[in-house]
C-alpha cells in the first residue's frame, strides 16, 4: 500500500479570500486535517465549505498525536497540516512533526500561500535582498538584548514578530542596541485595522502612540529593521 501524504497548506493571515485555489481543494479532498485551533479554523471551513474533518495538533499534544498521524499516512490517507493563520511552522506549530516525517521517508508537500514576514517585507521600502527573521524574541529584556547584540554587524533587514504589550519595549531595546535606524511595523496585514508604520525608530514610536496605542494596544506586529 502507498503510504498516505502530507500538505502542509498556508491559510490567511487576515481577509479570507487570501487563500489559493489550490489549498482550498486541497483541504477538500485530504481525509483529515491538522489544525493548531479547530475553533479558527472552522471560520475558514465554513466560508469556502469544507467539510473535512478537523484534529487538534499543536506543539503541546505532540507527543499525544504522532502515533495517530504516522498510523493514518501508513493506511495510505493524505493528511493535510495548517495553522491558525499564514503558513504554518513559520512561528507556529508544526516543525516537530515535520521533522519527524521526513525522518521516516514520507512525502511532504508545500501549498504555498500567505506569510506576514514576506507580506510585510514585501511593502516594507526596507532592504529586501538579505534579510534574517527571528521570530518572537523572548519576553525577559536581557535575553532579548543578548540576542539582537549577536546581529549587530549583520547588514541586512532583521525581521521580527511581536504582541502590541511588548511592541513599544522592542523599539527601545532596538534603539539602544543598533542606534536611530530605519524601521517598517506592519499591524494586522489583511485585516480591517490594518496599518504600516515608517521611518527612524523614534518617529515611529510617536506616531504609534497617536492611535491611542496606550490605552488600546491590540494587535499583530511585523517589526522590520533595516541594518547597515
């Protein structure tokens, strides 16, 4: 019997209609799919109607889940993988699984799509040819520090992700640690409350606050800078 595949298949970011063709006849025809939160996803399956059954799996339920998904690929079932929102393992769940997999020698297919990091570079006017994404950087400020003082001499845009509770110390942090740069911030790309911030990092900063930032931080932030 051959053994089932495995999509890992990019969804939304924000506006639901930023979905290929492609993913979504995906979704349709695999015979599960794994999902970091049924509950979002569900709103995705509801608009484009797939009815294709749902499985909880994210980093924490692994170990929980593998002997299940390993078992139903070996019968031959093709699975597909997303997250809550964007392509998934970019900062979501799905690394160990994958990693797993391919260790095992099954197939695993990409169905390309949304990213806020390229979304966001893309519309950046920052230096897009050499770029490095760090992700969510850790909460404690002198982790955080110890980390961007690794990049300093590194040229290039460094790309991060960042909640709006932490948003304002990551600029200062910035600041202290490479100086007055250039920096691009994009606020929930794709979605109605959509924003993008540019110019030094104290400019931004201000212009942050004049959308009542301290009284209403909401939100989800790409932070570029441009180093160099």
């Amino acid at each position: 019997m051959n053994k089932g595949k495995l999509y890992v298949v990019a969804t939304p970011i924000g506006n639901l209609e930023d979905i290929t063709f492609r993913a979504i006849e995906t979704l349709k025809k695999v015979t599960f799919v794994l999902a970091e939160d049924t509950r979002e996803s569900y709103k995705l399956f509801n608009k484009y109607n797939i009815k294709t059954q749902l499985i909880s799996y994210r980093d924490q339920n692994h170990e929980k889940m593998i002997d299940k998904i390993i078992e139903k690929l070996s019968m031959g079932l093709d699975l597909a993988l997303i997250s809550d929102c964007g392509t998934p393992l970019i900062s979501d769940p799905g690394f160990k699984l994958i990693r797993e997999l391919r260790e095992k020698k099954y197939e695993i297919i990409s169905i390309p799509g949304a990213s806020a990091l390229t979304a966001a570079l893309s519309i950046s006017g920052l230096v897009t040819d050499k770029f490095t994404f760090l992700g969510f950087l850790p909460k404690s400020d002198i982790r955080r520090k110890k980390i961007l003082q690794e990049y300093v001499s590194i040229e290039g845009s460094l790309i991060f992700y960042e909640s709006p509770n932490r948003l304002i110390k990551l600029l200062d942090i910035l600041k202290e640690v490479f100086g007055e740069k250039k920096i691009g911030i994009a606020k929930d790309i794709s979605k109605i409350r959509e924003m993008f911030f540019y110019g030094d990092i104290s400019s931004v900063k201000k212009e942050i606050y004049t959308q009542d930032f301290r009284n209403n931080p909401h939100g989800e932030y790409v932070v570029i800078l441009e180093n160099k």
